[in-house]
C-alpha cells in the first residue's frame, strides 16, 4: 500500500517538475521501507570501495580505478572475525559497489568522542607510497548507514546553497605533502518519526589529521590534536591509529525527503536554459523540414498523378513514353526502390539488435521517471536495464527475421544465429577484455569471476532462447508487402554529388540528433566518471524524445533528396547517416577527456576509451535503427501514394 502511494506521488511530481524547475529541490523519491531504532540500538555502519573523485585544486580526476575498501595497503580496521560481503542485486555489482561490513560501532543518539575502531597499525613503505599515490589522485571513503551515504558538507557557488555529496576524503594535500585522514567526525542527523523511534536522515564526515593519536585497548583512545598532522613516511615504517568519533543532531528532515540533500543539481537555470534551447531549435528545425517535405512531395504526387492520368487518356504509343520521360525524381527509381540492399543478413542483425536496445532504453527511462529507480535502492538502474534488455531479446529476434523477410534473406539459420549472439558477444567480449586491465590493476573495479558467469548464463538461458522464439514468429510471420513490384534489371545509379555523397551526408544529418543531447551526456558522463548520482530522468526522457524525432526527420529528408538524385540505396544510408550522430558522441567523449580528466596511467586511458567507443558503438546501432524505421515508412507511405502501371 505504502509504496503504491509513494510510486505514484514519485510520478506526478516527475511530472510536475518537468514545468516547475524551482521545486526541483523539493524532489521526492519514493524508496525502500523505512528503518526505525530506539535510542542506544547498534546503528551498523558498512563500507564500499574507494573512488577516485574531483580534485579540489583543478576540477580534474586522475583515474578510473576504485579500490576496495580492506585492500591491506590502506590497513583499515576489519571487524571481528572478519568484514563480510552485504548481498547486493546484479546491477550494483555490475557498477562497481563492494559493500561490507565495518568495526564502528554506533548507537541510535548516543554522542561518543574519540574512540579506537582498532589497535594500532604499521605502514610499511611500499603501503606508504601506494597510500600517498591515492591521496594524490583524490580518492574518496564511502560509507552507508542505512543505506544513505556518508557524505562531505559542500557549497554550490552558483547558487550559495549548501548540499551534501557522496563520500569524504582519504586524505588530502598540503605544501605538495600529501596527508593521510585518520580521525573521522561521524555527524548523524536523525529524525524521531514516534515515540522513541528515530530514523537516519543524514550523515556528514569532517576527517582530520592526528598524528598524536593512541590506542588504549578495548576501543578506548586517545586523539591527538589538530596542528601535527599525519603523514605516511616512504622512508620508514609510519604507526598510525584509526580514531573516530559520533554525533547525534536531530533534525526536522523526514525520512522521505532523506535523498534531497544528496540530490543536488548544479545550477538547475543552466540546465533549463540549454535543454530549452535545444529543444526550441530541434521542434522549429523538424517543424520547418517536415513542412517543406510535405509541400514538395503533395506537388510530386499530383505532378505525378496528372502525368499518369495524361499517360492514360491519349493511350497512342507515343504520348506515354513523351510523359515518361517528363518523369522525374523519385518516381523514377519506384521499380528498385525495394529491391533488397548488399548484406542484407548484416542489417537485419543490426537493426533486430537496434530495436531491442531501443526498447530497453525506453523502458528503462521510462520506469525511471516513474520513480522505480530512486538512488535509496542501490544498483536498480543497472539490474532493471539488464532484465529489460533480456527480455527485449524476444522483440530483437522478431524485428531481425522480420526485415530479413522484407529482404527476401535466405540464410535463416545465420539469421537466427548471429542476432542474439553477434553485438551481445562483442559488447561482452570487449567488456570483459577491459575488466582485464582493471583487474590487472588491483582494483575492485573488476566485476567478480562469478558474477560475469551470472551474466554469461542470464543470456544464453534466457536471452538466446527467447530471442530465437522470436525469430521463429518473425520467419513465420507474412513478409511485409511492398507498395511497388521490383524490376528484373538494376537500374543505373548517377554519381552522387556535393552533401548526397556518403561520408558528407553522414557528418551532416549526424550532428543534428547529436545536438539534441548532448547537454544531458554531460551529466551522463559526469554520473559515470565522477560517480554522481545521476537522477535527472526527466530531463533525459526529454532528450530522449527531442533524439528520435531529430533523428527520424533528418534521416526521411536525406532519403528523400537521394531518391530523387535516383539513387535507391537508401536502406544501408538511411542506418549509417542516422547512427553518424555516434562519430560525435565519441569525439565528446574525447573532449571531455581533455577537459575534466587527467589520467596518471595508460590503463586508465585505456579504459576509459574503451567504454566511450563501447557506448558510442551501441549508440551506432541504437540511433541507425530509428533512422532505418523512420525511413521505411516513409518510403512505403510515398510509393503506395502514387499510381504505377
Ligand atoms: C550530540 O552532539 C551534537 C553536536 O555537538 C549536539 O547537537 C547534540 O545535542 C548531542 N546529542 C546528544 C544526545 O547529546
């Protein structure tokens, strides 16, 4: 009951918000259940992986690798008898949580000052270094309690409102020195929702630096103070005491508006502002596209139509051929404007795959703006996208062996075969090449052994079969009728000329579905690569939309101009000049490179252009398919128009 309230509340606010950016702070995210404590209950606090973050100094982030928070170089404290793995769904996994248990003890509103969370502990030099490396590419600790992270207080200067962001620093930089934080400041805010039950709303570390700080045995210590900080000596062995300390604030923040503070978006006028404007330019450019065509190709059709009807009354052999040759443009091509394209297997297989990854997004974007992926229940983006694409198999396979019947294909077996395994077994094998390098490094980064098998098996037992269920219906289904009979003979194609030619025509239409959203890859990228919470769905389902629109009317329009260049390959153009907006998102994700991250390694690099050319290379297949489909119905519509003896 309580969350079918919270899940349609989440909705119309979604909704709502789209029209009312100054309530975007108010945003309300429906989540998991709520925990209740009585005062003095063992709070458990967990910990996940070690991320690099943005440095302070230059706004750059110098790696891509997390690292596990007992990797032994850190010698953090371990709790008794070992930290254990919380279970955690597939997508977290997948996206890199490792979360685990921890020695803190805290209890509900008790405040507590400097206590021990373990004995003391040696760094080594090697450990030294490897530590001193990490404070130097500004990694950060990130705790949960509760589920919420713990996180730093920071100040968005834009706006001169205060916000909390995920995780706190390992240690940071003084005089080109770097400093290990050894002491934490645990500041919890809680809520009394009844009578001695309180709920954790919000939670700050201030780190410190204490060089002076012991251990006395049993959790006791005493902390040293402020003015000598701690370094980590690459010369000799450094002791270091991990020390921490709890305060209870109470606070009117209600449980369900916990995420808020978190959920912080930078200069929401600015975002408002670009989205707007690109979507005031790409509706006034499809408004002013879609009028020309329609006018143009009303006159074709009547021109058409009249010539037919000229052709018919003086029925005389010479008059027909007179009004024939008065033909032109794209009735000319109507007897091969279906005949079938070069490699028709391969496009099949695309655009099945196409499909399936459209439905997946949209699906995914969708539930999103429904408030089913709220950041509270952790790894649900990536689980959900997973299972949808799964299941969309089903519809992959039915696409792929529908168009390849169009295509009049023959090889059914390779059809069947090749679209559920073809680009899932590249994106996996590029995949897990590249989990190589992370794991090659050390870093907890790498997706576990068991959870790859996990994945390999949800595809072949489920994917593989269903896809295949749908190629079956799709094979069996009637192949879609064409509007025109295909001529014996090809006819003879023109040299293309000026923008009609292959790469221009590609570079020109691509920029256009591109423009439409590249203001939300920003944030995108920004989500992946400096693990922000990205919750913006409705501005993404937004672009998502302004994307396919663009994308259909550019993609209809260069069809149109080659057809009536006569040239009927617009099958394969149609696919390419749509996913050309690719090319760009790849050469952003360049630019982004240069302009917010600074890798200390090739592996890191590596890395990082691996996964933009994975994701341009879907976007590829993802953004040609809607121009292919925009295409085909465009083309069928037009010749099943007109009159053709
Ligand atoms: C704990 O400390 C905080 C901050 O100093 C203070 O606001 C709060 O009242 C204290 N709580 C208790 C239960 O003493």
């Amino acid at each position: 009951m309580r969350t079918h309230g919270f899940t349609s509340a989440g909705a119309f606010l979604s909704a709502f918000l789209l029209f009312a950016p100054d309530l975007s702070s108010a945003f309300y995210l429906p989540g998991v259940a709520p925990t209740s404590y009585r005062a003095g209950d063992k709070v458990p606090l967990q910990v996940n992986h070690l991320t690099p973050s943005q440095s302070a100094r230059d706004a750059q982030v110098r790696s891509v690798f997390s690292f596990d928070y007992y990797h032994q170089a850190f010698h953090f404290c371990k709790p008794d008898g070992g930290p254990k793995y919380i279970s955690e769904s597939l997508g977290s996994i997948l996206f890199g949580d490792r979360i685990q248990t921890s020695p803190f003890e805290l209890h509900m509103a008790r405040n507590e000052t400097c206590k021990a969370a373990c004995g003391e502990q040696v760094f080594e030099t090697r450990d030294a270094k490897f530590v001193n490396r990490r404070i130097w590419q500004d990694y950060d600790i990130n705790w949960l309690i509760d589920g919420l992270p713990a996180g730093q207080l920071q100040l968005d200067p834009n706006s001169n409102t205060q916000f909390y962001s995920p995780g706190f620093a390992l240690g940071r930089v003084d005089d080109e020195q770097p400093i290990l934080h050894n002491h934490y400041d645990i500041l919890i805010d809680y809520h009394e929702a009844g009578r001695d039950q309180y709920r954790v709303v919000g939670i700050l570390v201030v780190p410190s630096s204490l060089r002076d700080s012991r251990s006395l045995g049993e959790g006791k210590a005493e902390c040293g103070d402020q003015s000598a900080p701690l370094i980590l000596s690459e010369k000799e062995e450094t002791k270091v005491t991990y020390t921490y300390s709890v305060y209870w604030r109470p606070s009117a923040t209600s449980f369900a508006t916990r995420w808020d503070k978190y959920l912080h978006v930078y200069d929401p006028k600015i975002h408002w502002f670009s989205l707007i404007n690109s979507a005031v330019i790409v509706v006034f450019l499809i408004g002013m596209v879609s009028t020309i065509l329609l006018r143009s190709l009303r006159k074709d059709i009547a021109r058409y139509n009249r010539l037919d009807q000229l052709g018919l009354d003086d029925f005389g052999g010479g008059g027909d051929e007179d009004s024939v040759q008065e033909d032109s443009g794209w009735k000319l091509v109507h007897g091969d404007v279906f005949r079938p394209p070069k490699n028709p297997l391969l496009l099949s297989v695309l655009l099945g795959n196409g499909a399936q990854l459209f439905m997946m997004t949209g699906f995914t974007i969708a539930f999103a703006l429904l408030g089913f992926l709220s950041p509270s229940n952790r790894g649900s983006l990536g689980t959900v996208m997973i299972l949808l694409y799964t299941l969309f198999g089903f519809i992959g396979g039915h696409v792929s062996a529908r168009v390849y019947k169009a295509f009049h294909g023959d090889a059914w077996k390779q059809n069947f075969a090749y679209t559920p395994i073809a680009i899932p077994g590249l994106v996996f094998a590029v995949f897990f090449l590249l989990n190589l390098f992370v794991w090659a490094r050390g870093s907890s980064g790498a997706v576990p052994f068991t959870t790859m098998l996990v994945v390999v098996a949800i595809w072949f037992l489920i994917s593989v079969p269903l896809s295949v269920a749908g190629s079956w219906l799709g094979f069996r289904a009637a192949a879609p009728t064409a509007p025109v009979r295909t001529n014996q003979i090809p006819r003879q194609i023109p040299p293309a000329r000026g923008y009609l030619r292959p790469l221009p025509s590609m570079l020109l239409v691509g920029v256009l579905p591109f423009g439409a959203i590249f203001v939300e890859l920003y944030f995108v990228l920004n989500s992946i690569w400096f693990s922000r919470v990205y919750y913006m769905f409705g501005f993404l389902f937004l672009c998502y939309g302004l994307m396919i629109c663009t994308a259909a009317c550019v993609t209809v329009l260069i069809v149109y101009f080659l057809l009536c260049a006569e040239n009927y390959h617009w099958q394969w153009r149609s696919f390419c000049t749509a996913g050309a907006s690719a090319a760009y998102v790849f050469a952003y994700c360049l630019l982004y490179w240069v302009r917010a991250l600074r890798f200390g390694s090739w592996t890191a690099g590596v890395l990082y252009l691996g996964y933009s050319a994975l994701i341009s290379g879907l976007f590829f297949v993802l953004s040609g398919t809607i121009g292919f489909f925009a295409s085909w119905l465009f083309v069928t519509k037009i010749y099943s128009s007109i009159k053709i003896d």
